[in-house]
C-alpha cells in the first residue's frame, strides 16, 4: 500500500539534490516524512536493493538508487535476483502485476 | 514551414554508459548509423528537433502524471543521472518556448496535452541528443508519452497524438525534424535486462515501416507485456512517429540485439512526402 510513498522518496532522491543532503545528513528523519511499512523503511536504511525490487520498486527507480549506494551495473543486477533468492517474487507494484 | 525529417532511435543508457562492454564490431555498426542519422538531420536543415520520447520518472511521477506532455521553456537541463554512471556530461540545452506554445495550442485543437516550463532531461533524450546534436546547438522541444507508470495511453491514442503533432509541426514556419525514441522489447533495470526478443523487434518494425495503423495499434499492453518487457511499453514513442507520418513507410538502417546495452538498438526513419527528404536515400536500408 505504501509502495506509492516508497518510490516518491526514491524518485525525489534520484532528482533533489537537496532530498540527498537530507538523506545523507539524517536518513531516520527524512524517511519520517513518508509513510513507509516497516520493512520498506528497514530496505532504506540497510540500502537493501534487493528487499526493495521485491516490494515492487520500478527498476527505472531502482537503478540510480542503486548507483547511488555504489552499486556496479553487475551488482546492482545481482542484488535484485539475490533479493529474489531470499525473499521470494516481486510482491507489488509493475513486475507483480497479474492480467485479467 | 513543415515536417523536414522523421525518425526513431533506441536510447538505453547502457549506449553511453557501458559503452566499454559491448563487442565492439556491432556498437560501432550502431553507433555509425546513429551519426548517418545525425547527417541526414543536419541535411535537413532544421530550426529545432522535436523529441518524442519515453521519459523514466526524472520529471514525471504518479503525484500528477501527464499522458502527454510537451516542454515550453528556453532552455532544459540534463543528464539527471550521474554523469560518470551515464557517460554524458551534464548541461543546458537550447529549448524554444515560443515555438513549444504555438505546437502546443494547436496540438489542443484535437488533443489534450500537458505543458512543462522546467524540464530535466534524462537518458531517454539525453542518449539520442548526445549522438544526434553533440554541439547542442539545435533548439529541441521535448515530448513524453507516459510508457512507465500505468495506466498508459492506448496505443490509438497515442497514433492520433501523432497526427495531431504533425498537424501543429505542418502550421508552422519553422524547418522541424521530428525523433521518436524508446523500445523496442526489453526489460531494463531489472534482473532480466539484457533479454531481448529480436523476432518480436522485427515484427514491430515491419509494421512500423508499412506505417499499418491496425496493426501496430492492434498490440495490448498485456501481450507486450509478456511478450517484450514492460520496456516494451515505450513502443508508444514509435507509434507516434508513425502517426505523424500517416500514409508514409518507414526504413529500418539499422536493427541489432546489444545486451549490454539491455535493447535491440535500432535506427529508422520514415519518409517525408514533402520534399522527400529523409527516408528517400535509396541506400537506406539495413546494412
Ligand atoms: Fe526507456
């Protein structure tokens, strides 16, 4: 349900610099302005790209997040099919979508 | 003045960003006909680029996402991605808002569209742009067609935003050079990039070059889905082109599978009735 207010702080990382000094300045008080489940904020704060391509995080999102937390394009590739390993499929978002 | 040149171009940013990765025989045949298309715009002389393209959410997000939109400012700024990450260096780029608002009224006549005064480019237009006019010296107006976040335009309406493009691009003084870019099937940023569906590619573009209104708008999101990735929703670039090109046919020059690059690259143009001018060279075709 709060996969919208995941990708917004994503999407607002990806574009504002001044989003990303607050990131790096404090992580826990920038993530309160979003309504995040636990385990989405838990992803943010452990730069877990995997856990986050499973809650449904586009990749076209994703993948400057991931290049921001210095992930390589072969890691970052990586972490999402370890994501997968560990936590099972995609559970919301595009790549979850199932067609009437 | 008038449509001066049609075309439509891949714009993975593993074009520029991986470029080190892929075999070099095949980038090199790729990136040569990017440069010809570069060639054959100069030819034609244009006073600005329209760029229709798929944008990755760098401007548009679900807060308020725009099917359609069209920059109107005097200049954009881009690439938003990291310049190393990319391997495009980050500047201003020439806009015409003044032209940008006479598209965009008449556009209105027939159509909805969205209109945005701030505009950062991403590698969607930044990777065309960057083989295209590498001076910057071109005025270009951008176009989005949401291909990201459904729901998305059908694929109809998308060929009639074409048609109403042209007729605005037609009631113009301006020499316009007109760039689709986005597709073909591919799943980019996820575990999966690097697939490419190269008969599914080929299908499309033989419906694009016989510009078949049916048939390309015959593809449901669902089977492209499947069929070619969610990457596979930016043929709505591609229709575009085809509808601001109705009663035209087009000329693939150049149509490879580089999984680096995570796209079947693919160069193509579509004949201009007027003065015949970008899709008549008779060498043309694929090579
Ligand atoms: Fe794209």
């Amino acid at each position: 349900m709060s996969l919208y207010q995941l990708q917004k702080l994503l999407y607002q990382l990806n574009r504002d610099p001044h989003t990303r000094t607050r990131f790096e300045a404090d992580r826990g008080a920038l993530l309160s302005d979003y309504e995040l489940s636990e385990e989405e904020e838990a992803a943010i704060r452990a730069d877990d790209v995997g856990l986050l391509y499973v809650l449904g995080v586009n990749g076209q999102i994703l993948m400057h997040y991931a290049a921001m937390c210095g992930y390589e394009w072969h890691e970052y590739l990586q972490a999402m099919r370890d994501g997968l390993e560990r936590h099972g499929p995609v559970r919301r978002g595009l790549y979850a979508t199932v067609w009437e | 003045m008038s449509l001066v040149f049609a075309g439509v171009c891949s714009h993975g940013p593993g074009i520029t960003g991986r470029s080190e990765q892929a075999d070099p025989a095949v980038r090199d045949a790729f990136y040569e006909n990017f440069h010809r298309m570069r060639d054959a715009i100069e030819a034609t002389r244009p006073d600005a680029l329209v760029v229709v393209a798929a944008e990755h959410f760098a401007n548009f997000f679900m807060n308020n996402m725009p099917s359609l939109a069209i920059g109107m400012a005097e200049h954009y700024e881009g690439p938003i991605e990291d310049e190393a990450w990319l391997g495009i260096e980050r500047r201003r780029i020439p806009g015409n808002a003044a032209l940008s608002k006479r598209l965009i009224e008449r556009i209105m006549r027939t159509s909805d569209v969205a209109y945005a005064e701030e505009w950062l480019f991403d590698h969607g237009i930044m990777v065309p742009l960057h083989f295209l006019t590498p001076r910057y010296d071109l005025p270009i107006v951008p176009v989005n067609i949401n291909c990201q976040g459904p729901p998305l335009i059908p694929l109809d309406r998308t060929w009639e935003f074409g048609c109403a493009l042209r007729e605005a691009i037609d009631n113009v003084p301006e020499r316009i050079a007109l760039v689709g870019t986005g597709g073909l099937s591919h799943w980019p940023a996820t575990p999966d990039s690097g697939v490419i569906n190269e008969a599914w590619d080929r299908e499309f573009l033989e419906r694009w070059c016989l510009g078949d209104r049916e048939a390309l708008c015959a593809f449901t999101d669902e089977e492209t889905y499947r069929e070619a990735g969610q990457g596979g929703f930016e043929i709505r670039t591609h229709v575009a082109v085809a509808g601001a090109c109705a009663g035209s046919k087009g000329r693939v020059w150049f149509y490879a599978p580089i999984p680096i690059f995570a796209v079947g690259c693919t160069i193509a143009t579509m004949e201009v009735s007027e003065a015949g001018l970008a899709g008549n060279d008779p060498s043309g075709d694929e090579r």
